[in-house]
C-alpha cells in the first residue's frame, strides 16, 4: 500500500537527558509544520574483496538522522509566543529573556536544549534523539515569513509502523514582511527579500557506549549572517562602498509589523548592533540597479552572545 506525502506529521520534545529519547504525544506536534522529512546519513564502510576486484558487504557505521522541516511565522501578538520558536529556538542556542531571544556560547544544559524530534508518515515513525539544529529565516517583502530548520541527531532505530497522529493546531495566522522596516545605520534599506542565517556549527558527540555511535548533536561555533538586496542608492545618501573597505560596524534592523485586527503595534523584530557588510554586489530587480550586501553580525563590543536577537514585542492594550 503506497504512502502519502502529503500525510506527515512532526513532533518534538526537549529531552530532560541529553541524547536520551523522549515519548512523543499528539500534544508534542501542536505546531503547523511544512514538509517535515527525518533522513539517515550512515557511512558505509566498503570492503575489498580478495583476489580480484569484487567487494564484500559494506558496514554500516556511525547512525545519524538529519531532519528538516519549515515553519511560518506565526504569532497573534500577545505575549504568548508561538510553541515552535520556544521549541526549537534552544535546540539552536537560543534562549529566552522575556520575549528575547539571543544566542548563547554554551553546550546544552540549563539553557541551551537538545531534542527528541519524530516524524509520522502515514503510518510510518522515523525519529532521532539528542538533536541540535540551526535555521533561516526568509523575509519576502509583502509575503508571509519562514523559517527553515535543520537538526542533527542520534538515529536511534529503525523506522516503525506507527499510527499518524491527530494533534490540535494553532489558528495564529502567519506574519508578512509588511508594516515594519529594513534599517542599516538608520538608513532606509528598500529590499525585495530579508535572509537571516543562524551560521551554526554541528557537530556529533562520538561515544562507543551507543549501539548509534553518537551520544547527540552539539553546537560548537556559531557565525550568523544577513542578506538583503536593498536598491542602491547615492553615496552621499549611504556609503555603502566606502564603509565595506573601512569594515565599519552599523546596527542592522529588520521589523515585521504585528498580525492586523488591532495588533498593530505588535512587531517581530531582528536586531544586530555590529552588522558589517562583507560582500556587495551589483545586481539589478526589475532594471532597477540594486545592492547584494551580507553583513557579517559581529560580536557587540565586549559582550559575548550579542550579535543577533529576535524580539517579540507584544501589543500594547
């Protein structure tokens, strides 16, 4: 009996024991997730065969499962923040403050998290355990913003017959990259889409003790850039050239204006106070000559884990 795509669901718990799976519930995939897909990236250790040019069977080594999947920015502007950003968020190495969340330069314990994350097919369970991941999100100007997430893990078994399970989903319609701002040193930055990279490093925790190989996924370096296509403009209205070879740090500020219905003064914020142009490009968006710029989000001064945040600033009543 064939399976469809389009009948999957994701599901994901932190774990309370790093690389220790958790049980998964209806509860744990209350998220509007896209295209979730759990893939095994196992090494096959080839043997020559004796005598001639033949092989013998190949060993399957080290068990790792890459899963990747999409959300859209979904949020009705309170306070309460949207259950796959303080999900997977951490599993990233960010944490929480508020509604603030920054970066952090540690391995997963008290703040930052590792996560057990499974994936229903119809009728079919892939999972993997001790999980970190990393992500995108893309800004359309006008359209409804995505994050794109990937996370690596231990595989832990084979995948299972399994019954798709029939969570509750949220209603919080998603945001678009409308009502808001694109600003590099309070320069207004007319650009047709906004991407941000978290520039994470994965890297798996070897261990003998696993039948798997891995104890889990951990982030060991962290490097996140920006990418806009603002139009260009004059070099007395922003120097754009002049401060890529001066390697001048600006704050760099791109704002999503809050879901309408009176929740206008809601905004999804992303903030890097010491964004550095490393790359400018000439291109052109409908014949009009526009500027292909990645700013590098470098460290803020003296302070460690600064260089990028993401604000959730509620409404206001």
């Amino acid at each position: 009996m064939p399976l469809l795509k389009r009948k999957r669901v994701l599901a994901a718990k932190v774990e309370t024991t790093i690389g220790t799976a958790e049980s998964l519930a209806a509860a744990d995939a209350a998220m509007n997730v896209f295209n979730p897909m759990i893939q095994s990236t196992i090494e096959m250790e080839e043997r020559e065969g004796e005598g001639g040019f033949g092989y013998l069977s190949s060993v399957p080594a080290g068990r790792v499962g890459v899963a990747t999947f999409r959300t859209y920015l979904e949020w009705d502007g309170t306070a309460t923040l949207p259950k796959s950003v303080e999900l997977f968020l951490p599993a990233c190495g960010w944490v929480k403050t508020g509604t603030v969340f920054t970066p952090r330069s540690e391995a997963p314990g008290t703040n930052v998290k590792t996560l057990t994350i499974g994936c229903y097919v119809d009728g079919v369970f892939k999972s993997i355990a001790g999980a970190a991941g990393k992500f995108t999100v893309t800004l359309p100007t006008g359209k409804m913003g995505y994050i794109d997430w990937e996370f690596q893990g231990v595989l832990l078994t084979a995948p299972t017959d399994v019954a798709l399970i029939a969570p509750t989903y949220p209603t919080a319609r998603p945001l678009r990259f409308a009502g808001g701002l694109a600003e590099w040193n309070d320069v207004n930055l007319c650009v047709s889409q906004a991407t941000i990279d978290s520039g994470n490093e994965i890297v798996m925790r070897e261990c003998p003790t696993t039948d798997a190989g891995y104890i889990s996924g951990i982030i060991t370096d962290r490097k996140p850039k920006i990418t806009v296509d603002p139009e260009a403009v004059t070099v007395a209205t922003q120097d754009r050239w002049g401060a890529w070879l001066a390697m001048t740090e600006y704050a760099l500020e791109l704002d999503v204006g809050g879901p309408a219905g009176g929740s206008s003064d809601a905004v999804l914020s992303f903030d890097a106070p010491k964004a550095q142009i490393i790359n400018l490009q000439e291109a052109d968006r409908g014949k009009l000559v526009t500027d292909q710029l990645e700013f590098a989000c470098n460290k803020n001064g003296a302070t460690h884990d600064q260089e990028l945040s993401i604000t959730f600033t509620a409404l206001v009543a």
